[in-house]
C-alpha cells in the first residue's frame, strides 16, 4: 500500500481520508483534514453555517464556463478505526465499511483543485462543495447555502460505476391505500353483504393496482410502484369480519408527469372500488413526496463533454438514468447566485463493490482512469 500512495498522489488522498472515521453527522475530522489540505496547497475555502466546505478556483479566463462538483464527507459506518488494505487490484478495509462512497468522490474534486492551480491552462471558475450527512438524511444538502455557488453546471462525483454520466434520478414517493368498513363478527354476520372483511377487500384493491416496472425509455426505469406491505386484522383472530385494511407503496420516478400519470391511475381505481362497494365499503389513497425527481435536462452540453472526453481516452462510457435518488435531486430544485436553476448530474469516478458493507471494496485501477476521466472532462469543458 505504501508503494502504491507514493506513485499515486490521487491514492494518497483517498488513503488518509478514508482512515479518518466519519459516520453521518459526525464528519469534523474529515473537514479539519481538509482544511488543512486546502491551506498547504493555498486553496480558497469556507464552511457555510452547516459545516459543509466550499472551495473555489478563480478563473484564469472569464470567457470559459464555470463548473461545479460536489461530494460528500459521511459514510456508512461508526467511529471505529478503518485500516485501508491493498488486496490485489482492490483496497478494502479490516473487516468493516471502506468508506469509498463518497471519499473517492472528495479524492478526486481534491486532487483536480490542486493540479488545475498548478497547470497552465486557461479555465473558468471551478467550485468544489463537500456536503455532511448524506447517508442518513441529506441534512448537509438541505442546509446548503446554494448562494454561494456561481456554476450553473454541477457534477455530483458519487456514482458507484466508472465511466457513468446519469442524466436523471428517480423521486421517491410514499403511498398509503386504506379502507374502511363495517366489520363484524364472522359467524353472525358472514351472510351479511353490507359487512364485508376489509383483509379481502384490500387484496382486491391491490390486485387492481400496478406492480413493478409502470413505464421506461431507452435510459433504464423511468417509473416504478412497489407495494411494500398490507396490514388487516391479527393472523391470530378468526372470528372477526376486519373493519379495516392498509398498504403502503414506494413509487420512484425521474419524470413528474409518469409519476402524476400514475397516481391519477391509482385514484381512479380506487374511485372504481368505491363505486363498486357503495354504501359498504371506503377507500382512500395519499400520496407523498418523500424525494424530488431528479428530472433530465434538454441542456446536452456536459453529455456531450463528457462523452468528447470519454472517447479521448477510450474508456467505455454509458450514458443513462438511474432508479434512485442521490444529491442531484436536491440542486436540480435550487438556483445559484445568479438566479440559475442547477443543472446537476452523476458522475461514476470508480468501481466500487459491496456498497455499505464490511465487504466493500474499490477497485483502484478504475479510480485511477476515473480521475483521468475528470481531469480530462475538466479540459474539454473549457474547450466551449
């Protein structure tokens, strides 16, 4: 491993930063790290009001565009300490999370900063902000002063594939579907049709309902409904008509109008039960917001970057939309100091495998050809 961080300055940066233990909300020695870092290389940085940093390179020509990427400095994990180990092709640590996500991502905006203000090259501003606590609720990012950001354009550095561009991201929104009725009792009243059993109503209504994969283009899953679990009466009572029934749903979606479309479904079905079951039964569905989409943007300029960059180097590229949600759900609903709204995207620096677990482990070769990747987006970029 020592041989290996003395080839590689990019490694050397990921080694110290992934032995410092920095579980979500807990991130102060990550940040005092990287002030540090900041300050011998006479880097420009900040903290907001949250403790996210900000580190910002002036342009050396103002006609050239300004970028931003961003990170984040939590992991999985607690504060016991991380050995990073050199097995093969891959670092893992001893015997619990790595932390590479999103340390690879801190890593890599960190040793961009550096050799960019050490090059000659004619760039635009390039703005680097490390948010807190991802992994658990997003606080930094919702805490984030976006008014100190000037880029329109951000690359949030956390995809877990090297060679990946994700143009959109799925929202996630939770669904409730309840009913409501009479009830009884399942001798006395099993030939009553004005009081049926909720349990088998809510079966019915499910059925109706879709399942799995609702709607997708050439970019992967676009909208998707899962029925997380149905609720009604007690598996241990058998005498009881059950007067009422609940299930949940999880449906995610990188485009609004699928995901309305798709609700607006569900409540007609359910209008369609109630007509069904007038004057015995009721049912209702809400639905919440829990995580905005991430919506693709008709701006193609950093896809066309990137993919310019990609064949340069020839590294196999894909372009696509994923089914989960990450920080770019955040920027794309905020506007910076100009009163742009952000055009985020997704950018995978490196393989990462096991994700979160005691297992994972990175692969540094990619990591290596992910920064390349960067380092050379980061000079076609300023190529407009």
């Amino acid at each position: 491993m020592d041989k290996l961080r003395k080839e590689n300055e990019l490694i050397d940066i990921f080694y110290n930063l992934v032995r410092i233990p920095s579980p979500s909300l807990h991130e102060e020695r990550v940040v005092e790290w990287i002030k540090n870092f900041c300050k011998q290389e006479k880097l420009n940085f900040s903290t907001d009001s949250y403790n996210n940093v900000i580190i910002k390179l002036d342009a050396t020509d103002n006609t050239k565009p300004l970028l931003a990427l961003s990170s984040h400095m939590d992991v999985v994990g607690d504060d016991s300490p991380v050995v990073p180990i050199l097995d093969g092709d891959f670092i893992h640590a001893n015997g619990r999370t790595l932390g590479g996500d999103d340390k690879f991502g801190v890593a890599s905006a960190l040793k961009l900063l550096k050799d960019v203000k050490n090059s000659d090259l004619k760039h635009g501003g390039l703005e680097v902000v490390f948010t807190r606590d991802e992994e658990s609720g997003m606080s930094g990012i919702h805490n984030f002063d976006f008014n100190m950001l000037n880029s329109k354009y951000v690359l949030v550095c956390d995809a877990d594939e090297f060679g990946v561009l994700q143009i959109s991201g799925a929202s996630y929104c939770n669904g409730h579907v309840e009913i409501s009725c009479k009830g009884g009792h399942s001798g006395i009243d099993i030939a009553d049709r004005t009081k049926p059993n909720a349990a088998k109503l809510i079966a019915e209504l499910c059925n109706n309902i879709p399942q799995g994969v609702y709607y997708q283009d050439e970019t992967g899953v676009v909208t998707s409904i899962n029925l997380g679990g149905i609720k009604a009466g007690d598996t241990n009572v058998t005498n009881v008509l059950n007067p009422y029934a609940e299930a949940t749903y999880s449906i995610r979606s990188a485009d609004l109008a699928k995901e309305n479309e798709l609700i607006d479904k569900i409540q007609y079905i359910i209008a369609e039960f109630n007509k069904k079951y007038d004057g015995i039964a009721v049912a209702k569905g809400t639905f919440k917001q829990k995580m905005p989409a991430f919506e693709k943007s008709n701006d193609t300029y950093i896809p066309e970057v990137f993919e310019r960059a990609a064949k340069k180097l020839n590294v196999n590229y894909v372009i696509n939309s994923f089914h989960a949600g990450a920080e770019t759900h955040i920027y794309c609903q905020h506007k910076n100091s100009k009163g742009e709204t952000f055009i985020p995207f997704l950018i995978g620096l490196a393989n990462l495998y096991n994700m979160h677990s005691p297992d994972e482990k990175i692969d540094y070769k990619s990591f290596l050809k992910g920064y390349d990747l960067l380092k050379e987006f980061f000079i076609e970029f300023n190529n407009k």
